[in-house]
C-alpha cells in the first residue's frame, strides 16, 4: 500500500512539474508579467535560481533587472526603493496620496515579508505581510493608543495575541477572525480579572472572574454574563452556590457560610453580582477604515503585444484588471512637467515606457451609477423537470424508490427514543429486503423488475424524521403518491441526477459510494448538531437509501431524500449559490436567457442582504455553529444558497425600490417589518409561524456595482438603492471531504490561479473564508 501511494505521488509530483512552466506561460499570456498571485515562494537563493533556470528553459518568462527607483505617479502617490520589471521588487516605500504609506519589502507588486504600514490617522502595523495581507506575526498600534501584538492571518487578529489598551486594560490570549475566542485572560485597570472561555469577542463558556477585593464568580457564563451553575465566594471562604440567570427573579441557590467566618452574607441579593459586573467593560476594537490589502498601486502594465492589447492595473494582493486603450481627455499623461521623476535612476528609462506605468483616476462610482438599468423580474419559467411516466428510462428506477419508501416507512417500529444508542449509528446498521415481481411474504407483487432495497442506519433517520416533525403518512404521500416523481433536466456538476416530488416538499438525489460514507462518518455528530440546534440551515436528510438490480446488470443506485429549501408560496425571482470563491463562480449565461430557475453565482451577486437585528444576530451565531460541525468533519465546498422574492413588482416587470432607509423603532431588539407586513401579520397571525431562520424571512437588499478596474470584485459596491424581499437560505452540498482528489486539484490549480481563488481548499480554510465572505454580504438592518 505504501508502495503504491509512492507511486501515486511521484505520478502527481512529475505531471505538476511538467505543467508548471507551461501554466506560468498562460497566465503571462492572460495577467502580462505579473506573479501568480499568493504562490509560496522560497527566500532562500538555491530555490529562487532553480525557479529561474526552469522559467528560462521553458521560455515563460526572462530575468528582469533589479535597479533603484524614485517615481512621482500622475495621481500623486511617490515610491522610492527596488525596482524590477515594472513593479516594485525588494525594499522601497510606497505613499498613497491619502497619507498611507508601506515601507519594507515587495515581491513582484505585492508586499510580502517584513515591513511597516502607516494610516494617516496615526494607526501602524508593523510586522509580517503576505499577498498585501497583514499576515503571520505582527504590531498594530491605534490611532487611539490600543495595541495588539500577536498572530494574524488576511487583515483579521487569528491565533495567540496581546492587546494593551490605553486605559490600562489588557487581554491575552485567542483570537478568531478578529475577536476573542477560545481561552483568554482579561484584566482590568484596578487589577480585577477574568480567566476562561469567550466566543464572538464575548466572556461565553467556562470561566472565573475575580475582583481586586479577593471576591470571586467561577462557572458558566453567557454574553458577557453568569448563566447556568456557578458558585460566588467571598475572601473569608463563604460561597453562594446555585443557578444563575440574569432575568430570573428568584434564586434556588445554596448559601455556604464559613466556619471562620464570624459575620454572615445572608442578606447578599445573587443580584447584585450582575450590577457589580455592569461596571466591567471590555474595551472595544478599532475600526480600521482601509485594510493594507485594499490599497492599490497606481502602476500601468501593459502586455507586449502591440496596440491590440489592453492596459493593467494591479493591486497590492496581486489583483489585475483591464480597461480599455482609449483614454478619456480628463486622465492625465506621463510626461507631464509636475511628473518627471524626482531622482537619479541607474536605468534609463524613456517617456514611453513612463507611461505605462502611470495609475489613471478609478472610475467615478457616480458614473457607473447613472448607467444601471432597472432591475428586471426574470422571465418565467415552466415547472422545474419532466414527469417520469411510462416509457421514460428511470420509470422502474422511480417504481423500485417508491416500493422502496413504502416498506421503509409503512413497516411497524416500536416508537423511537430521541437518546440514539451507539449502534444505531454503525456503519453495518442497514437492512435489505428483495422485491420480487411476484411478491413475497413481506413485500407486495410490483409490475417492475427483481430487485433489492437496502436502508441504511434506518432507526437514526426515523428519529431525524420525527425531530423534523414530519408526519409518515404525509411523507409517503409525497413520495410514493399516485403523482408522479419529476427528473430535472440535467445532472449536477457532480454527476448526481435529482428528482422531485409532485408538491415540492422533498428532492431526491442520486448519491456516489463516498459520498455515502462521508454521511454515515459525520451521522452521530450531524444528529446531535439537529437536536441541540433547531434553527441550524444545513440541509435536513430524511433518508439514506440503495436499489439494487439484480441480474447480470447488478447496478447498484444510491439516494438520499431531503428538504427542498425553496418550496414556498413565493415565486423565487433569483437563486444564489454562494461559496466565497472567485474562480468560475460566474454563470455563463447571458442576461436574457436567465430565469427564475437559473442558479447564480458569487460574481453573479449584486445585493447586500440586510436583516433585522435579533435575525441577523441569530443568523451568525448559526452559520459559526454549522461550519464549526463541518470544519471538524472535515468537510468542504459546501454553499449558502439563497432564494429571493421581490415584493413589489410592476407590471412591465420592473423591480420597484423601496425608497430610503427603514424607520427606526424604539424596541431594537425585537424584529421590525414594514407596514405592509404588519397589515398581513395582523389579519393572519398564524404566518409569524412560517417565519424562522432562513425560510419566509421579511428583510432587505440593498443593490451593490463592481468598479470596472477591479478584477473579480467579489463583493460589489452598495449604491442605497434597496428592495423589499423574502428571503430563503441554507447551507448545502455538505457531503464532499477534503480527500486526495481534491488536495490534487487544490495542488494543480494554484499553479495556474490564485489560491485563495478556488474553491478546492482545506477544511479549515474553507469555513473561515466561507464565513468571511457571508458576514460581508449579510449585514444588521439599521
């Protein structure tokens, strides 16, 4: 075995370097001379020169001269320091004209290694870069005196650090994704501290908090206060032990006093812990206005081939654009006098070449503004999928399902328990049954063919069907009604075919032998995430079954039946699947051929979704609680999908805005709807019913435009044009681990594109980007 996966990765070690040439020619040919973006590369020399004598054989690309450079750039920013093929290259200092400045080492138009960035509010960083990222271990000092010293990873706080703030707090410990999370001691300026857990920059977990005075509070805590068994004990060795709960108002707790204690805290209120914490505040984070990842360089690359090609901009990540050749009268030349070069130069550079590498002025969002078009309802669509009857190629496939489902269900089981023993969830736990065409003694005469019917873990699904409340009679019906089931048009991306029952309830999918086992690894912990989590947006599986033909075919078909996330009342008028990816995450079709059933994609988005407070409070507390699920399973490339209905629509088909911002309410906390909503809730009450976390929820979008000089933006701009909507979400595709197919994609693929790009990822670094991205396009209603 071991042998044999030598073998495999030499295979994959020489077809990566027969292809990694040939791949850096192709991207020079599409991004000019720039460096594929975020590709690790060697410090040491041995390595550089290798990487160089490989460019130099395969003619991808030629050595460039290293030489001092001193530029004034047409819109006003100055760079000094190394120079290499038209980017900065080595150590320079580079001054945007809004004041911030970067001083320390480049690679290739990218800062990368040690350096320094400067806000012109008077915040540094001071420390690692990584593809224009404050990435690794660094210094960030604030304009207001806070520091933090620590690790970091893209721009955010991740890993072990230290923040001092300037009245006199400290905290060291974990971060994640910019706040406190995990084990972490807080201490305040009069020397009162806190030592345990905290999630989402909150005290959350176990931990103990002890004031200057030697009293002390050690137990569970919740959102920055007690909540749930804890005990508080005074300096003499009293101590109040119970449950604690900030809006109980009575308390069951015991009190302890101390022999030798000689006076009481009988008379002490549990309540007053909460007023003595009320004065301890954790000293809020910065808001950094502009991250070092989103400062561009004002540098024009230009492709060698002639007039035809088009001009490039990049970015200090590595990011290139295009924009056309002809230049419009108001952006400004090289060679004007205000421009020339400020210092000596130990290359001759002429005028020409000046201009190439001159920034022009970002388009005007204004502009762009004025240019978009109303937005349009899709056109309509037929109802999704064929009808499978009599004469189709999967009429007895869809027979053998609907025995099958019949069996399943209908059999007498004795009721389930919602505590799951261990073996319900073994691998082996599966159950077949032959369906002869004449019948048998368990089974009735079909007009189908001989075949076997395996469930698989038959107890667990039940008892997931019952904790879904979904009854068995109405199940059967949908499935195995007289309606028939209706076959999609084409199979997915992975080949899955998909099915769906006549009322929409449920999607049928055809499911490959590892996706299987992928399943039935992660049941116990996919059951107990259900159960402790009723509001979770994965995907709800309601079974796990096979059909095997018998005969000399043997053909084994696997299905897994689960919700259909878009069955509603609502016409859906855009469908999103959303990964937080950029390589070809944009549909191909054009605009008129798009649909109400067509799947958009990351590029494809133009909304930020707006929810209202206590939802979007819940909805990210749920998304970090499922992806952490999937991160310890192990899985990735999964999706938010999510499903859009425009309120008001008129009657040519244009998508009517909702006007200015929403009016404030008085009650935050609770959610707010517009008066149209009120009017509907108030004469149907039962609709507050339909309304949970990703399914008929009232909110807003607010459109959002790409700048055209930034290349694959993949969160657009908003403009405060806002629509009304019900919006539909879950996440799905949650069955595909990080196995060695995709770490071999993962490892092709970086050759040739961006690695934070592509979808193909570990599982770790999929669920922070996945996150990253959604927290982005989803934001609090104000």
């Amino acid at each position: 075995m071991i042998g044999k996966d030598s073998n495999v990765m030499k295979a994959w070690e020489f077809t990566v370097r027969k292809t990694h040439a040939a791949a850096k020619k192709r991207a020079n040919s599409i991004f000019g001379t720039i460096s594929l973006a975020n590709v690790e590369v060697e410090e040491d020399e041995n390595n550089r020169d290798n990487d160089n004598d490989d460019d130099d054989e395969e003619g991808g690309s030629k050595s460039f001269e290293l030489y001092q450079a001193d530029k004034v750039l047409a819109n006003g920013d100055y760079y000094t320091g190394e120079w290499a093929d038209n980017l900065p290259h080595g150590v320079g200092k580079y001054l945007w004209t809004d004041g911030c400045m970067y001083v320390g080492e480049w690679y290739k138009g990218k800062t990368k290694g040690i350096g320094r960035f400067s806000w012109p509010s008077g915040a540094t960083y001071e420390g690692e870069f990584k593809s224009g990222f404050m990435d690794g271990n660094g210094t960030y000092t604030g304009c207001n005196g806070d520091t933090y010293k620590g690790q970091w990873v893209m721009n955010l706080k991740h890993g072990h650090g230290l923040k001092s703030c300037v009245n006199g707090d400290w905290y060291e410990g974990e971060w994640r994704r910019d706040l406190k999370e995990g084990q972490g001691r807080y201490e305040w300026k009069d020397e009162s501290y806190y030592v345990g857990e905290w999630k989402n920059g909150s005290v959350w977990g176990k931990g103990s908090f002890v004031w200057a005075n030697g009293n002390s509070f050690e137990g569970y805590w919740e959102e920055g206060v007690p909540k749930g068994n804890g005990s508080f004990k005074w300096p003499d060795g009293s101590y109040y032990e119970g449950n604690w709960n900030k809006d109980a108002k009575d308390y069951n707790g015991t009190f302890y006093p101390s022999e030798s204690s000689e006076e009481g805290h009988f008379d002490w209120d549990p309540q007053e812990l909460y007023n003595e914490l009320s004065e301890y505040v954790v000293c809020p984070g910065e808001k950094v206005s502009v991250l070092p990842s989103q400062k561009r360089l004002a540098v024009w690359r230009s492709t060698k081939g002639g007039d035809s090609g088009k001009n490039r901009r990049t970015s200090v990540d590595g990011r290139v654009s295009s924009e056309g050749a002809e230049r419009t009268p108001d952006r400004t030349s090289l060679c004007d006098e205000g421009n020339v070069s400020a210092g000596p130069r130990t290359s001759t550079v002429g005028c020409d070449l000046d201009e190439e590498l001159m920034a022009l002025q970002v388009d005007n969002l204004d502009d762009i503004v004025a240019q978009l078009q109303p937005l349009k309802a899709p056109k309509k669509s037929k109802r999704q999928g064929e009808t499978i009857c009599k004469g189709h190629k999967n009429y007895e496939l869809m027979l053998n399902l609907q025995l099958g489902i019949r069996h399943s269900v209908g059999r007498p089981a004795p009721a389930a328990s919602l505590d799951l023993k261990p073996s319900a969830f073994d691998p082996k736990e599966k159950v077949w049954t032959r369906f002869p065409p004449e019948g048998s003694k368990y089974t009735p005469p079909h007009p189908s063919c001989d075949f076997r019917w395996k469930d698989y873990c038959p107890v667990v699904f039940r008892t997931l069907r019952k904790l879904f409340n979904v009854d068995s009679a109405d199940y059967m019906l949908s499935i195995c009604g007289n309606d028939a089931l209706r076959e999609l048009s084409s199979p997915g991306k992975s080949g899955s075919f998909f099915y769906l029952t006549d009322d929409d309830r449920y999607m049928i999918k055809t499911m490959k032998k590892a996706e299987v086992k992928v399943l039935i690894k992660m049941l116990p912990a996919y059951y107990n995430h259900f159960r402790a989590h009723e509001n979770t947006l994965l995907t709800k599986y309601y079974g796990l079954h096979c059909v095997k033909l018998t005969g000399t075919a043997q053909k084994k078909v696997r299905f897994i039946i689960m919700g259909n996330l878009f069955r509603s009342e609502y016409t859906i008028h855009r469908r999103f699947d959303l990964k937080g990816s950029s390589l070809g995450r944009m549909t191909d079709k054009p605009e008129a051929e798009i649909s109400e059933t067509t799947i958009l994609k990351d590029l494809d988005l133009n909304f930020i979704f707006r929810l209202q407070k206590s939802w979007f409070q819940d909805f990210c507390r749920q998304v970090d609680r499922d992806c952490e699920l999937l991160e310890q399973e192990g899985i990735m490339d999964y999706s938010l999908l999510v499903g859009i209905h425009f309120k008001d629509i008129s009657q040519d088909g244009d998508i009517i805005p909702s006007g200015g911002s929403r009016t404030p309410c008085e009650n935050e906390g609770t959610p707010q709807l517009t008066r149209k909503d009120t009017d509907q809730l108030l004469l149907d009450p039962a609709r507050w019913a339909s309304i949970v976390l990703g399914v008929n929820m009232p909110a807003r979008v607010e459109r959002t435009v790409r700048r055209n000089d930034i290349e694959l933006q993949l969160v657009g701009e908003p403009i405060g044009e806002f629509y009304e909507v019900v919006l539909f979400f879950g996440i799905i595709d949650i069955l595909q681990d990080y196995d060695i197919s995709k770490k071999l994609e993962h490892a092709y693929k970086s050759i040739q594109y961006d690695p934070t790009s592509i979808s193909a990822v570990d599982p770790r670094q999929y669920s922070r980007r996945f996150r990253d991205f959604i927290f982005r396009i989803f934001t609090e209603d104000s």
